[in-house]
C-alpha cells in the first residue's frame, strides 16, 4: 500500500504534468515488457517489439526489472526533459553521489551486474554509454508509436481538468482509477510494498504514464521532489493504429468537411458523443462515423470513462487546426 500524506498546503500544489516524460516511459515500458500480464494493452507491442530491441537493451532491464526496486536516478525531477535528447543528458549528468546512493539501494535488495560498481563511481565513459543504450531503445521501442502515446496522455490530462473543474482537487484526487482510495487527507493506492510518502508542503506532480501497470509508480527516495506516476487507459488498437497509420495529406486537404471540421473544433478540450451531437444537431451515428474517420487519420483519440466515451484532438489534430485558421489552441 501506497500512502500519499498531504497537508492543506500541498492540495493548492498539485498539478498535472504537462505531457509524456520521456524517461518514465522508457522505464515503465522496459519493466511492462519483460512482464506476462496486461496481454489486451501490451501483448502485441510486446511482439513486435521484442525481435526489434538493440543488443544494448541488455544494460538496461538489470536496472529495470518487472518488479522490485529500480534507481531513481534513470527518472530525474530536475534538469531539461522537455525532449528526449535533453532528458539523456540530465540522466548523463546525474551526480556521483546520486549514482551511488541508489545503485547501494537497489544492490541491497537484489544482485546487480558488475558493471553498475563503475557507473556508481560515476565513471563517464559508462553513464555515456548507458545514455546511448536509452536513446536506442526508445528509436525502437517507442519511437513508432511516440504520437498515439502522446495523443493518450493528452486524452487522460483533459479528463483530469474536468475532475478538477468539477469537484476541485480532492475530485481530482478521488478521479485517478480505482486503484486510488482518497481519505483526506491521505491518498491511498495499490502498491507492492508499503511506502509512506509526506509531502510535507512540497506540493505533489501527478504523471500521468502510458506504460506505467499495473500500479502507480513514486520515487523511492522522499527526499526527492514528489512525484506520483499513474497509469492511463489504452485503445484496444493503440498498436496497430500507430503503426499503420495513413500519411500525412497537409492542412485539410480532402479530410475534412464542414462537420467533420466543427467535430474536430469541438474535440479540442473534450467532449463525448452526446455532447458533441448536441453541439453540432446531428445524430449519434454521425458523430460516431465522423470520430471513427477523424481517430483512423489520428487527429481525435478516445478515452472511456465512467461507461461514456470521451473524444479529444491529439497533438496532429490541434496542428491541423491552426493550420487551417481556427485559432490559437
């Protein structure tokens, strides 16, 4: 069990994060990927990806098992990780003591390869090559599907700014899944060991995280900035999806007419089938058949909750807008 210990302070301090963190989900997918469960949202990336993974792999799941601890360090609070180059250098600068600290923890609970003593001594040449090892396997790993994962996190970021609108941050808070239990003024969730965090006026990041499962992730050490990693929903076909997905036709072009447009104007901040029906006066069936055209060209992904279906334009879609002269987005 997790328990995450606020203090009045700290519900005015949470926040969303702002999209993907490039090396959570490169961690999170190495432990999801040497793991057996989550077959619907998983098994066939986990297919396609496992012939395609660089030899230098091997460096990283010894750091990243499907279960047990893993340093903190491979998910820095701090630094430029605003893209995945500037992330592989805050990983690479990582300080010694660091390095250290983490690599001793983890060496406690399991055995670590030989070569982790050298990047606990904050050797460069290793830390170098371990950078090299992370830039690969997100070129094959996640790479092909860096758009749908983005577009998913976009979609989860607006269901939470609806929780927050409508029931403040406790209903935010108390919105995260079911593996979350909100007890004022505790946040309680499953977890494989149990783990008191307080954030003690800090305030508290919620990463939302398209291969973190099944349970939230935190840092292991509380003394770091708070973070809290939760997963998200998945398409059923988020795979096949990204991988064939059709070409880019520029601006517009032949895709969109009127309604479809104003079905992709309405997608901007969410909204369901219901509610874009009654927006836009027409039937369900046609909104349906207008987001199923918008979703196979990538421009509108959908997220289920609470038994509806709420629809929101991805990265692609907001692009092809401003493109189109509907506005700043």
């Amino acid at each position: 069990m997790l328990r995450v210990h606020f203090t009045a302070h700290d519900l005015a301090r949470v926040r969303v994060a702002p999209g993907p963190d490039y090396l959570w989900e490169i961690s999170n997918s190495i432990q999801t990927l040497q793991r057996q469960d989550g077959v619907r949202e998983f098994g066939e990336w986990r297919r396609w990806v496992r012939p395609r993974l660089p030899d230098s792999s091997r460096l990283l799941a010894p750091l990243l098992p499907p279960r047990g601890d893993s340093p903190d360090f491979l998910t820095p609070t701090h630094g430029d990780r605003a893209t995945l180059q500037s992330a592989v250098d805050t990983l690479v600068r990582t300080p010694r003591p660091r390095l250290h600290a983490d690599l001793a923890r983890v060496a406690a609970a399991r055995r670590l390869p030989g070569w982790t003593r050298t990047l606990a001594g904050g050797d460069a040449d290793t830390l170098r090559e371990l950078g090299r090892a992370v830039r690969a396997y997100h070129g094959e790993a996640l790479a092909p599907f860096w758009r749908r994962i983005h577009a998913h996190v976009d979609a989860d970021r607006v269901v939470r700014v609806r929780s927050l609108l409508d029931g403040g941050t406790e209903g935010l808070l108390e919105g995260l899944g079911p593996r979350f239990r909100w007890r004022p003024p505790v946040l309680e969730a499953d977890y494989p060991v149990d783990h008191q965090l307080h954030l003690e006026g800090r305030g508290l990041v919620l990463q939302p995280s398209f291969f973190c499962w099944p349970t939230p992730i935190t840092l292991a050490d509380g003394g770091l900035p708070p973070v809290l990693v939760y997963p998200i929903g998945h398409a059923a076909d988020w795979t096949r999806a990204a991988r064939h997905a059709p070409p880019d036709d520029g601006p517009l072009g032949p895709l969109l007419g009127h309604t479809r447009a104003a079905v992709l104007r309405a997608t901007r901040t969410g909204a369901s089938t219901v509610e874009l029906a009654r927006l836009l006066a027409v039937t369900h069936p046609a909104v349906s058949q207008h987001v199923k055209v918008l979703r196979a060209a990538g421009l509108v992904t959908t997220v289920r909750r609470a038994g509806r279906s709420l629809h929101v334009a991805t990265a692609e879609g907001r692009a092809l807008l401003r493109g189109g002269g509907h506005g700043p987005l």
